[in-house]
C-alpha cells in the first residue's frame, strides 16, 4: 500500500538572526495509511518542524514531501491551505478554537469553508461528533465556558469534521492533567480503531508513546530508527 | 445555501468580535462614532447655511443668476467685503438684446437691469442748518422766527464757548482758542444782534463764514447704491419690503435707504442709545449688570448736546415742562434737565423711553435725513468728473429674516435714471443743455479718421457750412460715431468742453444726423429697459430653473458679450463665506479622517498582532488568506456600521434639538448667513446614508493593510513555539 505521507531526503533550514539552524537533516519517512504513529522527541529536536511539513503548513528547503501523493513544495499557497482543509485535520497544544463561536459552530467550521454539504447533513455531522466526543450537553457554549479536556474533544470534533485523510495533533495532551490526557488519547485510539483514521502525534509523554502503533524518535533533527514497533505496541496494549 | 451560511457565520463572528474586543472596538468605534456626529451635523449645518444663504442672497439681491459684461475688470460683487474701493464691472451694451435672449429661454421670470455705483451725501451741522433758516427767516422778514433762532444760537455759542475752554487746556497752542472764543462772544453780544437788523448780510455772512465752521464736524454719508427699475424689483424680489415711508412711485427719481442703516448710521445717537438698551432689556440684561450698557448711557449723559441744539427755540419750553413733569422735583435749564434725564438705570428706563419718544422725539431732527426730503447725491465717474443728482428720500426698506444683518443693509435702492446721472450717463436733458452749449461755442467732434483734414486741411466749403448752419437743438452728442461707451462720451466730453474757446472755424461740427445715428448706436432712446446697465439679476421659476450654462449657451448664440455668474459668485464675500465654510468643513473632516485613520490602523495593527494565534489557527485548519481578509473587514464593517448609525443617531438628534431651538446669529453677519435671527438645521437622509458610508469606508481603509498583514501569518504560528 503506497504511504499516506512521505519524506524524502528532507532538510529545513530556519533563519534565527543572522544564522541558519537547519532543524531537520536528510530525514526519510514513510507513514501508513490508519496508522497512530508517534513522533516523539525532546524539546528541539526538530518534532515541530516535522509535523509541519508533514501537515502541509511549511514546505521543506530541499528533498520532498508528498501528502496523499501530492508533492508540497510544488503546490503554492492557495492550493496548498485548500490540501489542509480538504486532507488534514488539526488538533493543537493549546486547542486553539475560535473564542468568538460556540461548540457546535467551531466544529462546523471547516464545513463551511469547504462547502458542498447541505444545512441538513452538515448538522447531522456536526452533531454526530460532538455526540461522539461526548459533549452533547454542551452545544451552546463557548470555549471559555469549557475546561480543557472538553475544548480539546472540541477542537478533536473540529479535525475530524471533514472526514480528513490525516489528524494531526501537536502535542495534545502537553495543557491536560494526565487523567485527562489519557481520556484524550483514549478517544482519539478509539476513532483511529473504528474509522481508520490515520493519526499522527508530536510528544514526548511516553505515556502517550506507549499507545501509538509506531513510535518515530527524533533527536537534533535526524530521525532515528524506529523504536518500538507496531506490533510491540499493540501487544503492549493488549 | 453554502455561501450565505458562511457569510452569516462570518457576519457573526465579526459581531461577536466586535463584542470580545472591547478596548478595540471602544477606540476605533469611538473614533468612528464621532467621525459620523461631526459629518451629520457639520453637514446638516453646512447644507442648511449653504441653503438659507442662497435664499438670503437669491430672494433679496441677485436673483438665481447675475450677468454682467464678459470682459469686465473685476468680479461683480453686490455685497462687498471690508473695502468700499469701487469695482469696475463694464456695461451690458445691449441689455434689451440680453433681456429679450433669456427671456425666450424656458424657466426664465425676469431680467432685473442693475447698476452698482457709490455715492456721497454730504450734511451740514446743527449750526449751519440754523444759520439758514436765519437767512430765510431774515429775507422774509419774520422777526419771531429771527428772534428765537438768535436766542438759540446765543445759547450754543455759550455752550460751545465752554467747549472750547475745556480743549484749551490740552491745546498746543491756546492762542487759537482764544481766537475762537473771541468769535463766539461776538453772538453772544446783543450788540451783534442788534447789527443783524441794521446790517443783515455782514451779519449773517459772518455767522456763516466765522462761527459755522466752529460747530462739530458735518458728516459725509457714504451709500452705496444700486440702481434697478425699483417697482420690477419690488415684484421680482419677495424678501424686499419697503418699511417706512413708500416705494418710489413707478418712473419717478427716488431713494430708498435700507433700514438698518437708517437706524444705525443715520438716527439721532441718543435715540439709538435708548433702543439699544431698550433691545438689551428685552433680551433679559440690565443696565445694573452690563457695563457696556452703563458706558452707553455714560457717553450718553455727555452727548446731550446732540438733543439739546436741536430742541427748537419754541419747543424749549414744552420740553423743559415736560421733563420736570416726569422728574418730579427737579429744575433748572434745559441741558440741566438733560443731564439728569438720561441718567438711565433701570428703574426709570421704560417710563423715560416713552417721555424721549413722545416728548423729545418728535421735537428734534430724529433721523439726519428725513423721509420725503431731497438728498443731494454726489459721485466721482469712473473718468473722474463729479456728479450729482437730486432725489426724494422715499422710505426705508430692508429685506424680511434680514432686518439684522449689517451686510446685507450696505446696499441702498435708487431708480435706474438717478443711477445713470451718477454713473456718468447722460440724460436727454442734459445731452441737449450740452449740444446747445457746443453750438454756441463752435464746438464740434473729430473723429481720429479725419481729424487732420479737419483741423488743417479740411475744405473751406465745410466751414463755411459749419458756421452757416448751427446744429439742430436736440442733436449733437459727445462722441463721435466709434465710440464704445458711455463712460468714454464722459471722458469725451467735458475735454471738448474745454477745447471750446479753440478759433472755430478749425473745428468742423459733425452733421447733426450723422451724430444722431451714431447715437442711436448707443443708446436709441432712454426708456429704461435700453439705457446704461452695469448688470442684472436673472430671477428663474424655481421648479423648472435652467442651468446657468444654458443661459450663458442662450447668450453667446446672440452674440451678447455677457458672463452668466450665480449667486455664491456675484454676492461677492458673503458667497465666499459659503466655499469658506465647506472648506472648513471638509479640512476639518479631513484631518480628522486622517488622525482617526490613523489611530484605526493602530489599534487595528495591535489586534491583528494580538490574534496571531487565531489567525494562525485559521489558516492551518484551511482558511484562505481572501477568508482571513473577509473575516476581518466584516468585523470592520460590522463595527463601522454600528458606530455609524450610532453616531448618525446623535447626529440627527442633535440637529433636531438646534431645528426645534434655532441656532441664535449671534453675530451680524450670521444673520444673512442664517437667512434670519436663528438658523433652523435641517437634514437629508442621502446626507446621512452618505456620512455613514463614508465613515465605513475609511474604517476599511485604515484597516485594510493590517488585515492583509493579518492574512499573511503562518499557519505554523498555531503550533508549539518553534524549537
């Protein structure tokens, strides 16, 4: 099966100040399509970075990226905001939701820029995933009215909306308590199982390592070989 | 369906953000808020002055349109501005042509012939008019009238004697005094009235040369007059009313003075003085508390004299009782009962109102010139020869809302002859009192052409002829047949005047009908739509006005060398006051646009790099940069049009307040701009719509390049801070 996402000989390079920190270094990878894959790594070592060029939000200074077979760094601007809404979904660190609307309308969003779907069946969807996020009682509110666990079921909701090729979750646990952290990966484990979802993660909470089917270590912007398996996980889990 | 739902959730989101932002939008809905109140009533203000000005100015003077010649030196200005200085419009040289033109054009009422020209009136001293009515009453003899006239000059060379001592003392060179007070002692001296009966003339001769000059100064009146066929006007202008006296009956030479004026620049100052504290009364000040009004009725005490000369020898008695009867207790001579009658407070103001009306008033020369006297006009021409006609004082006139308006009471009314006479052009009368002179002098025109042959080598037959044969009465005119105007015959003519003891037979006369038909030219008779016109007033039916280059397309199709200019021009400096207040208005609005653009910009820059992260956010979920614009010049749209209506809001209640009270003219000239005492705003709704618009469109503007740095945010921002 051709991979959903693949790196090739990737470099980026970020200007600070006067000098270039090359924040990733000939990185090759290939990711799976329904896999929960893992990308773990300490504070710097370029997890970011990946996870943006992996979610069509930067293009890499050299090598390629190919999202669902489409080469990034040949996609301009425009084609490329229009790839993240129609094949990515995403979850971040800090929920990011838009303050200004409530529940229903957040996960509504992206429907709307997308278009195409009926009043009726863009309802049905919305109120299917907050239904399944387990937020029904709180369509009407807003998300200061919400704590964090529920804003991140929110903005998981609002990712998976569009029914997208891809989730992927910038450190989603990093603002929770670890109980609520846990729920989190729980549902997000849960959807991947059911839907086929693939999922991807920046972390570096081994507790949520320990859930993935595949863990991609990063350090000082080399992809290492991978440490745990996929079949270690998943026995792991069971 | 798609499309909408986006635009009312991004509708929604801009109001909620309107709502979420507080800080921002307090400041740039402030700013919009006040930018919209300043539109609306500034421009309601601007509209409103602009409009009752245009009635002011339209209804009363100029019409919807003036004309005037095409090639005049200066712009026409009715109402002019600081300056008297004379402006030279040129001549309409065919206003019958002109006339006939535009009222074949559809919308034209009428053509007012005009003429603007200033005028001097000059007036004699309380002390020369009593000197002549004691040569008239000497001539014929009436010894009572001579009598009293002597006692009441005795009495005012006494008081002038006492005048005079009191400059002595600040004088340089008291010498001159003593000179004077030497001559007033001689009429104090019975001695000297005893000469007027054996001796009158060396009497009177002496008054009149000596003492009269002692007397204050005589006053010379300037006018500035407008000469119109005055009953044309009367039914062409609907703000004219004639106030005193009656219009000048139609065709006769008359004088109309606008009523301000007379009451201002022309009425005794002690009576001005009790209506001007008599208005300040009605107005809720008093004398206790103004002390300008106590300054008034200081200076007041001091100029009774202005009443006292004037108070006839036979009403000095009447007068005296009839002050000691309303101050009870009191006595003394008349200046005496003077001095303590206006002693104005404000207890006894209304009751000595109505004693100055009754008793004095009528009693003295209350106005310099009264109405149905005959005032000598006098006028430079533009060549420099001196003029003058007499005409009737009528009345006083003003024009109604106007009463007030010191610019507007600058112009007076006079018939469209007496006009001419005094611009330099000549009535039939006096064309003919000129041929007659040149006929029995010898004198004739020489045209340029022929003037050589004519001085030196013109045939013996012609002179023989010329002197053989006199010119017919009515006939020759200054001017020879290529002459352009009026105001060059003027120039013309008293020059030949001059020439005239030249030896005749030099001068060869111009056949009288060559002179007539040249003449003719000119001025083919002198009714007045075909005499001498400076300019006019063009008055249109107001529902079906054609524009002013329609009128100006009418004119230059005849050929008529005439310019076409509307109100705001042709009333001079109260219609620049008009292009002043727009641009005050629009600078005004324009650095606070400017100011508020850039505060917008600002305060939107700073929210923009606020929302970093929701942009940011947006972005990587899958919003276009175009979205990203949308949605924050919605917000800025949505705020724009809620402090706009808020502001218009104000706005219109604040016009409606100043509608229902009136804004008072607190100043003179704000009368003829307000059209009236109190200007009552009033405002369009497309004013409105348009204020609102305005204003939103530069909220967007300011806020567009902060949107479009907005729209280029990464959506990388979204992510965990870089590593």
């Amino acid at each position: 099966m051709k991979p959903i996402v693949e790196l090739k000989d990737v470099v980026k390079d970020y200007p600070l100040g006067k000098v270039t920190v090359r924040a990733l270094q000939q990185v090759n990878l290939a990711l799976d399509r329904g896999e929960f894959t893992v990308i773990a790594g300490p504070s710097g070592s370029g997890k970011t970075t990946l996870l943006n060029l992996v979610g069509g939000i930067d293009v890499p200074t050299s090598g390629e990226v190919f999202i669902d077979g489409r080469e990034t760094s040949l996609l301009s601007d425009g084609a490329l905001t229009a790839l993240r809404l129609q094949k990515l979904g995403f979850i971040f660190q800090s929920f990011n939701l838009i303050n200004v609307l409530d529940v229903v309308q957040n996960v509504e969003f992206p429907l709307l820029l997308q278009g195409g779907l009926t009043r009726a069946e863009r309802r049905a969807r919305v109120h299917g995933l907050i239904e399944r996020v387990g937020l029904t009682g709180q369509v009407r509110q807003r998300p200061g009215e919400l704590s964090g666990g529920q804003r991140q079921r929110v903005a998981i909701a609002r990712a998976l909306v569009t029914r997208p090729a891809i989730v992927l979750a910038d450190e989603p646990t990093a603002n929770l308590d670890s109980a609520t952290g846990n729920d989190i990966i729980e549902l997000m484990r849960e959807i991947n199982r059911a839907d086929h979802t693939t999922f991807i993660f920046s972390t570096h909470d081994p507790e949520v390592m320990k859930r993935a089917d595949r863990v991609v270590p990063i350090l000082d912007g080399r992809v290492e070989a991978d440490t745990y398996s996929r079949s270690q996980a998943v026995a792991e889990e069971r | 369906m798609n499309g909408l739902d986006r635009l009312a959730l991004i509708l929604w989101m801009g109001a909620r953000n309107v709502a979420l932002h507080k800080v921002k939008s307090f400041v740039v809905g402030g700013i919009l808020f006040f930018g919209t109140l300043l539109l609306v009533v500034g421009g309601s203000l601007l509209l409103s002055v602009q409009d009752s000005m245009e009635r002011s100015v339209t209804s009363s003077l100029s019409g919807q349109a003036q004309l005037y010649s095409a090639d005049a030196k200066d712009d026409l200005a009715l109402f002019p501005g600081g300056t008297m200085g004379s402006m030279d419009i040129g001549e309409i040289s065919d206003f019958r042509g002109v006339h006939d033109t535009l009222l074949a054009v559809p919308g034209v009422v009428d053509v007012v012939p005009m003429g603007i020209t200033d005028a001097i009136v000059l007036q004699g001293t309380e002390l020369d008019r009593l000197i002549d009515r004691l040569r008239a009453a000497t001539v014929v003899g009436d010894r009572v009238e001579v009598a009293m006239l002597s006692t009441e000059l005795g009495t005012i060379a006494q008081s002038l004697e006492g005048d005079i001592q009191a400059a002595q003392a600040a004088s340089a060179d008291p010498a001159v005094q003593d000179a004077e007070i030497e001559i007033l002692r001689r009429v104090g001296d019975p001695a000297f009235w005893a000469g007027l009966e054996s001796e009158p003339e060396q009497a009177l001769t002496f008054l009149e040369s000596q003492v009269a000059p002692l007397g204050s100064d005589g006053k010379a009146l300037y006018l500035r007059l407008i000469g119109t066929n005055l009953d044309q006007f009367e039914a062409c202008f609907d703000r004219f009313r004639v106030v005193d006296g009656a219009q000048v009956p139609a065709g006769e030479p008359g004088l109309l003075i606008s009523k301000r004026f007379y009451e201002t620049q022309l009425k005794n100052p002690i009576a001005q003085v009790f209506d001007e504290v008599r208005q300040a009364r009605d107005e809720g000040r008093t004398i206790a508390d103004d002390p300008l009004l106590q300054e008034e009725v200081r200076r007041n005490v001091q100029q009774r004299k202005r009443v006292l000369f004037q108070v006839g020898p036979g009403d000095v008695d009447a007068v005296r009782e009839g002050l000691m009867a309303a101050m009870p207790g009191s006595s003394g001579d008349l200046d005496t009962l003077l001095q303590r009658f206006l002693a104005l407070d404000d207890a006894n103001f209304d009751a000595r109102y109505d004693t100055f009306y009754a008793l004095i008033a009528p009693r003295i020369r209350l106005y310099d010139l009264p109405i149905g006297e005959t005032v000598t006009l006098r006028s430079f021409t533009r060549s420099g020869y001196a003029r003058a006609a007499n005409v009737v004082l009528h009345g006083t006139f003003t024009f109604e809302g106007l009463e007030r308006a010191d610019l507007a009471s600058v112009n007076h009314l006079v018939d469209l002859t007496t006009f001419r006479s005094l611009y330099g052009s000549m009535s039939d009368e006096q064309r003919a009192e000129l041929a007659d002179i040149r006929a029995e002098a010898g004198v004739g025109d020489v045209s340029r052409d022929d003037a050589e042959a004519a001085l030196f080598g013109g045939g013996a037959p012609v002179v023989m002829q010329a002197v053989s044969e006199p010119a017919p009465a009515p006939a020759p005119a200054p001017g020879s047949a290529p002459q352009p105007t009026p105001a060059v015959s003027e120039a013309v003519a008293p020059l030949v005047s001059e020439a005239a003891p030249a030896p005749a037979p030099k001068v060869r006369p111009v056949p009288a009908a060559v002179v007539s038909s040249a003449e003719g030219r000119e001025h083919p008779d002198h009714t007045l739509d075909d005499g001498l016109v400076l300019n006019a007033a063009v008055v249109l039916d107001p529902d079906d006005a054609p524009s002013l280059s329609t009128l100006q397309a009418a004119l230059d199709a005849e050929g008529l060398e005439v310019q076409v200019v509307d109100w705001k021009q042709a009333a001079g400096l109260i219609g620049q006051l008009v292009t002043v207040l727009q641009v005050v208005l629009w600078v005004g609005v324009l650095v606070v646009f400017i100011v508020a653009m850039a505060i917008i910009n600002n305060t939107m820059m700073m929210s923009v790099m606020e929302r970093t992260q929701e942009v940011g956010t947006l972005r990587a979920i899958g919003t276009s940069r175009a979205m990203v614009v949308g949605i924050f010049m919605v917000e800025t749209l949505v705020l724009g049009l809620i402090a706009g209506a808020l502001g218009a809001g104000v706005g219109l209640a604040v016009v409606g307040v100043l509608h229902a009270v009136g804004i008072p003219a607190a100043a003179d000239i704000l009368v003829l701009v307000f059209a009236g005492p109190r200007l009552y705003p009033v405002v369009s709704s497309p004013w409105v719509l348009q204020s609102i618009g305005l204003v939103v469109l530069v909220a967007l503007v300011s806020a567009l390049q902060p949107t479009l740095l907005a729209a280029r945010t990464s959506p990388a921002v979204a992510m965990s801070p870089k590593e």
